[in-house]
C-alpha cells in the first residue's frame, strides 16, 4: 500500500482556497413579498413596493410595468392610472448584470371617484294648469347610479318615480320639491306652478248673463226671475273662475229707490249663494232710481231689474 503524505503548507494551501471559492458564491435574487393596492380611483396615486431577499448577489435592481404601458424603476414606486379597468403590475428584479432575476404580480381594480347626485334642472309639461289637466314633473340628474327620488307636490302629494304625474284639485301656487340621492351624497330643487280652475269653452264665449226683473216695489224674486237667474247659475257653476258684479235698479216711481235697489242685488245675491256659488265671487252693488230712460214698449218695468255681469 502506498501512503501519500501532504505537508502542513499544502493543507493549509487548500483550505484557503475552499474558503475563497465559498466567499464568491453567487446568491440569486428573490422576490420576497410585494406590496400593491388592491383598489385605486382614477388619477389616486398608489404605492407599490417589493423586498428582496438580503443575500441577493449585489447589485439588485427592480423594474415595474403598470399594465398601461407605464414603467419606473426602484424597490419602491408610485402610480396612478388616467382610466378605470383592471390592470396587472408587474415587478421584476435582477442581480448581476441580469444573470439573475425574479418577477412578481399583482392585479388593481381602477375605478372611476363616485360622483355624488346633483340635479340640474327640473321641469313641468305645464307651468300653468287648470284643475283638470294632468301636470308631469322630470328633472335631469347628474351622478352616479342608481339614483333616487323623492317628490314633494305642495299640496300633501309625494312621490318616489323619476317622473310622476300629477293632477291639482284646487286652484293655487304651489311649490314642488325634489331631492335626489345616490350612495355619494344628495342635491335638492324646488320650483313653483300656478294653478287655475278648470274653464269649460262655454266660460270664454259667454259675454253676458241674463237680468231678472222684478214687481213694483217688491225685492222679492219671482217664478220667471229666478228661471233666468237659473241659467245663470249653470254658468257660474261650470266657470269657477268666473266672478260677478250684481247691480240692483230701481224704476221712477218706485218707494225708497236706493234702498230698494240694494235690496233687489242681495236678493239676487242669495239666490246665487244659497245654490253653491262662493260670496266672494260676487260683488252687490244698488244703482238707485234709474236715471237714463228709454222709450222701449215694455216701458218703466225694464228698470225694475238686476243685471248680472262678469267680471274678467
């Protein structure tokens, strides 16, 4: 058998060398863990960030893409996106002059910032209806959806559609309110309609309205003077905007002229009242002793009257 023996110097010689050839080992670059957003508005900056492992082989240098078509380098890095959607970044590392690398993604949702509802304007079909004329309210809203709505009518009426409509039983100024919300926040308006009562066509074609006459100094309605103030009544009834001025005359001749004309308009007056007619729609006013005479057959006892005419 033949034995080798190795001198101290030699020994030593190899051990030294074994410890340099660990020493310039190479260590691959690692991406440990990487930081992103998970959610990011439009044009909201974000920060992106990733560790690499601490024995990489110096030197260690990271890249990004941002999956719309924007880069930057650095273990750390800011971004935003110009455009909701859904984008996957990218970060890669290197080491050694690209020897070695590593890459790590990460996807963010990009939407757009809510946009909280605003109401730009709101409107009627008819900014004047009458009592039977059926009004519908819309509005133009800004925001994000859904959005809801919540109507105000002014007079007791409310309701929750985008554009409701809506028929007023009584004449009058009303003022309509809307709010509209959305989940970012809420915007009020309000406008104002004038309402009228309803007019039939007979109402603009009428021009005057019947007299009724009376017995010699009597204030006392009779048969034939309530029959024409009964035609009357139909007018006034189907024209509720309709109001009236009722003057009493006296004839030459008759008792107390002036107390006696005043007499004979309220009783016309009551006529009108005690048939559903308001008191405010009609005025009574007395003439007295008729003063401009006319030559007509009927002679004096067209004066015993009282005319009922409209006021506009």
């Amino acid at each position: 058998m033949t034995h080798r023996i190795f001198s101290n110097s030699f020994v030593l010689a190899l051990l030294v060398a074994g410890i340099t050839m660990t020493g310039c080992k190479s260590v691959p670059v690692d991406i440990m863990s990487m930081t992103a957003p998970d959610s990011l508005q439009t044009n909201q900056n974000g920060s992106f960030v990733v560790e690499t492992n601490a024995d990489a082989k110096l030197p260690v240098s990271v890249s990004w893409e941002f999956g719309d078509d924007a880069t930057a380098s650095g273990a750390s890095s800011t971004h935003s996106f110009s455009e909701a959607g859904t984008y996957t970044v990218t970060a890669s590392a290197t080491n050694r002059k690209g020897k070695s690398s590593d890459m790590s993604s990460a996807t963010v949702v990009v939407v757009n910032p809510p946009v909280p509802a605003q109401i730009v304007s709101i409107r009627a079909s008819e900014n004047s209806p009458d009592t039977q004329t059926s009004v519908t309210f819309s509005a133009s809203v800004n925001g994000d959806e859904p959005v809801s709505y919540a109507w105000s009518l002014g007079d007791g009426t409310s309701s929750s559609d985008a554009s409701p409509s809506h028929t007023f039983a009584e004449p009058g100024t009303y003022t309509v309110q809307l709010n509209a919300s959305n989940r970012a926040g809420s915007d009020s308006r309000s406008m104002s309609i004038t309402v009228d009562w309803y007019e039939a066509a007979i109402c603009r074609e009428v021009s005057e309205l019947s007299s009724t006459f009376f017995d010699r100094n009597s204030s006392e309605l009779t048969d034939e003077g309530m029959a024409a103030l009964g035609d009357n009544l139909e007018i006034l009834a189907e024209c509720p905007n309709m109001n009236v001025r009722v003057e009493g005359t006296a004839a030459p001749g008759e008792r107390r002229p002036q107390e006696l004309s005043e007499d004979r308009a309220r009783a016309v007056e009551q006529y009108y009242t005690d048939n559903g007619i308001p008191a405010s729609r009609v005025v009574t006013f007395g003439n007295g002793r008729a003063e401009d005479l006319s030559s007509k057959k009927d002679g004096l006892a067209q004066y015993r009257r009282v005319d009922t005419i409209i006021v506009r």
